[in-house]
C-alpha cells in the first residue's frame, strides 16, 4: 500500500503542541502516512515557547507533498501579508494538493489568498481579526473544521486532532480513525460542525452531567429516542437537560443524536454488508430515505457511493 506523504510547515512563532499533531495522529494510523517536518528555509525555527526545534526538510519537501499542514503560530506572529520567503515556499505545493490548517494556520492561507470566496474556520478568539483582515474569506467561527477540498482548516490546539481524525475517516474509514483514536486516548469523532466554545465542558461542582445520559443513548440508538426520553434518564426537566446538554455538548440533543446515528450508519456501511434499510433500523432512522438525507446532508455522497469508497479496502 502506497504511503500517503504528509508534510508539514512550520513557521517561527509556532505552537510547539499543535505543530507535532499530525505526526501523532496520522503516524498513529498503522503505516498509512509518511509525516515529514519542514521550514521554508531549512534552518530551526523559533517556537512561542522558551525552545526552538530543528527540522529535517527544507521547502522542497513539500514539492514531494500529497498533503500539507500548515501549523498554527502566535498571534504575535500573524500578518496580513506573508512575507516572500513564505509565498516562495507555498508556490512549491503541487496544484490540487490538500491543504489543511490548524487554528491560525488559517491566516497564512488568507494572506496568500488561497482561501478567497472559500468557507474556513480558525480559532474563535481571532476571528474578528480575520475578518478585518480577509473579507473575501468565507469564515465560519462556530465550528471545529471546515472541508472545503482541497482545502481544510481547523480551530484551536484540540480540533487539530479532530481534522487529523477525520483525514484518516476520510482517506481509510472510520474503523482506523476509532483505531487510532484509541491509540491516542482522545474522543473518536467530533463532527467538523461542532461548536468551538462550549459553555461548560465540565459540569460546575454539584450539578448534574449528561454523560451518563449520552452513554444510555449510544446503547439504544435503533430506539426512537426524543427529548422526553432523555431528560427522563438524566432525572431533569426538558429545559434543564436541554441547556446543560448543549452547555457540556456544544449541540442541541436531537442534533447530537443525529450525529451518532450517521456516524453509526458510516461504520456499518463501511464493515458490513446489510442493506441501506436495514442500516437505518439499526442506527435509529425511520427509513433508508431518511439514512440518504442525512448522510448526504453530512458528508455530500449517497450510501451506495460511501460504501463503495470502501469496499476495496475491506
């Protein structure tokens, strides 16, 4: 099996975290990446911390490049312009290439205007400034990432995970994305559309959590669960359960359940061969029509096409 060449770019004020995700996730996908680290000069780069980090690849790395991450700098450090050095490295990347940002990686592709009348994200506490900066950029701050082939750009440090996820999902399923999520101890699957802030992540000291609700629902998604059903488990009232829910979740309870049911429904087309029918019984939608809808509403393809992405692989 071919080897998928990641290669990624960092520029000097980089976050040291951010910068080494993508070879701790996608090097975490049983030999299906190849992550190569680079500067546009070849030299170390000055890191936001108290240290810097040598690299191993000059700029014509990312000429080899089937994939490119550009890592996320401080603040400090964004422009509404790149400087030459950058745009010369950028010019390098073969037309078509996928390009993926994380969290203000997304202003160095602005600046380059690589993103003009395209939907991005990046990371809530800087959208103004990025707005200000590129209105001809379609930005969506509310949300974890953004797939907009070839382009991909993500939040904060955390969603970086969750688009390096969904890269595995997207090239190889979801059963060496949850794979290599295990490896890694982190959440499996946070859809793209998820909101970035969520008001209360961890539930304030004597109030009552929804996780052991959400873990009840996971066991019963076949079951035509409703708002009535849940807040019942949880012992609240609907409004209650509906605001702490969303507070800890960052979505509405019957979005988040749509959600899982899909992700569900893509993990059955993926590893079985039940009818599209017979898919939507088990995962909690009335019919195969419904199943259509929804999977097409979230990843733009019909359940047919989906499976036969894998249907190779397996």
């Amino acid at each position: 099996m071919r080897r998928e060449r990641v290669v990624v770019l960092a520029l000097d004020g980089v976050y040291p975290f951010e910068l080494g995700i993508p070879s701790r996730i996608l090097g975490a996908a049983d030999g299906c990446y190849e992550i190569l680290t680079c500067s546009v000069d070849g030299r170390p780069v000055r890191t936001n911390a108290d240290f810097g980090v040598t690299v191993e690849h000059g700029p014509e790395a990312l000429t080899t490049a089937d994939t490119v991450v550009i890592a996320p700098v401080a603040p400090a450090h964004l422009a509404d312009e790149v400087s030459d050095d950058v745009l010369a490295a950028l010019a390098l990347i073969r037309p078509g290439t996928r390009i993926v940002s994380i969290c203000t990686g997304a202003f160095v592709l602005a600046a380059a205007g690589l993103l003009d009348g395209r939907r991005a994200t990046t990371h809530w506490q800087v959208a103004d400034r990025f707005r200000r900066m590129f209105p001809r950029v379609d930005l969506d701050p509310d949300v974890l990432f953004v797939d907009d082939h070839p382009f991909l750009t993500s939040a904060g440090a955390a969603s970086g995970v969750d688009i390096c996820l969904h890269l595995v999902r997207k090239d190889h399923g979801s059963r060496l994305a949850n794979r290599v999520a295990r490896r890694c101890v982190v959440p499996p699957f946070r859809d793209g559309g998820q909101a970035q802030y969520i008001e209360q992540p961890v539930p304030e000291q004597g109030a009552a959590s929804t996780a052991a609700t959400r873990a009840w629902a996971l066991e019963r998604l076949d079951e035509p669960l409703t708002l009535t059903d849940l807040s019942g488990h949880a012992r609240m009232s609907q409004r209650t359960f509906a605001r702490r829910f969303h507070d800890e979740v960052g979505l509405s309870p019957g979005r988040w359940l749509i959600q899982q049911r899909v992700a569900r429904a893509r993990h059955l087309l993926e590893s079985s061969d039940l009818t599209v029918d017979q898919i939507a019984g088990r995962v909690g939608f009335a019919t195969g029509a419904s199943l259509r809808q929804h999977l097409s509403a979230a990843i733009g393809v019909s359940p047919q096409a989906y499976r036969r992405t894998f249907q190779t692989a397996r």
